[in-house]
C-alpha cells in the first residue's frame, strides 16, 4: 500500500517554520475563528486562496468547487455562506475565478465527461445566455477568459438573491459581495468591480 509519509514530514516542517516565527500562533488560531472573508473559489490546485492573498489560517473561510459555480440547491455552498454569514458574520464574500479554468473551457466546448455535466451544465447557461459575445472574440484564450469572467458575474448574482444574503442585508449588516479573477500567467488577482452590497443590492 502506498504512504504518504512525504506530506506528513513537510507537515511536521510547516508547524515548526510557523511556531519558530510565533510561539503562540497554534493556541490562538485553536480558541477561535473570526475571518472578516468568505472566499468561493475553485477546485483548481493552482489556485491555493489563502497563499493567493497572503492570510494566515483563520483569516480567510473558504468553500471550493469546480469553476466556482453557487447553486441555489447546493446545500454543501449554501451550508458554508450561512455559517460564514450569521455566525462568523463575515464582511466580504469573494467569488473568485481564474484563467485556465478547465471547468469552464469544458463547458464552453460541450464535453462529455460524465457525472460533471451536469455540473457544468450552470455554466454552459451562462455561455449559451452570452454566446454571440463570446464567440465575437477570435483568440480562444480570451474567449475562454470572458467567459471566466461572466461565469463570476453570475455566481455573484447567485450569491446576493441566497436567502441567507437576502435577510443579512435586512438585518443592516455590512455585507459585500465581490467577484475578482485570479491570473495564472502572473499571479495577480482582478478586482471585476461588480460588488454588491445592501445599499446597491
């Protein structure tokens, strides 16, 4: 049988680097959590959320899926946006996606893969609802980069009409709604400028 006694050694190497730097770093971050953000991002190895936007644990709560998708009946996402609402009561939800998105270059090109179809089937609407637009742009690297970006735009909407977001704004809380696209070429993030918040929501 295989191990993976590799990743427990860079594991014990990892808690040593970051209790050499701060002592007291494991006992704060095990008495609580309290993120001020609630990332929805990726599956993508590439696109690693904390390292991303340099937060220790305990800065940044995280939920990831492939191509970063918010369904209204998937109870998995709307389970961590409840938490991360109304008992963590972040401030900002980011709905991040990335360049290369393989999620999103199936959809776009109608592959068959199997039980992920229908997942992606979220994002094939949002390209068939924007094809004449994509399909306007000759380079396919940027056709799959717009729909990246609409796909964001989307999930965004998704986001603000959950219920959970819905009666967050109603209780006056400070809540915003962001959605950014992270580059693999050279690592920097995009701010889309499509935040919502009560006031614009």
């Amino acid at each position: 049988m295989a191990t993976l006694d590799h990743l427990f050694a860079n594991n014990r190497k990892w808690a040593q680097r970051i209790k050499a730097a701060d002592p007291q770093f494991f006992d704060t971050l095990a008495r609580q959590q309290s993120p001020k953000y609630l990332w929805i991002g990726c599956s993508d190895s590439r696109v690693p959320a904390n390292e991303i936007v340099d937060l220790l644990p305990g800065e940044l709560f995280v939920h990831r899926n492939v191509a970063n998708v918010v369904v209204h009946t998937d109870l998995n996402c709307l389970s961590v946006l409840q938490y991360a609402v109304d008992v963590l009561a972040v401030e900002h939800v980011i709905v991040c996606g990335h360049s290369g998105c393989g999620g999103i270059r199936a959809a776009m090109a109608g592959a068959s893969l199997g039980l992920i179809d229908n997942w992606l089937r979220h994002v094939q609407d949002v390209y068939e609802r924007n094809r004449d637009d994509i399909d306007a742009i000759a380079a396919e690297p940027s056709r799959l980069d717009r729909l990246c970006e609409l796909n964001v735009a989307a999930q965004v909407r998704h986001v603000c009409q959950t219920t959970i977001v819905q009666d967050g704004w109603r209780r006056h809380q400070s809540l915003t709604i962001h959605g950014w696209i992270y580059s693999l070429q050279d690592g920097l993030l995009r701010d889309l400028h499509i935040a919502e918040s009560a006031a614009r929501g």
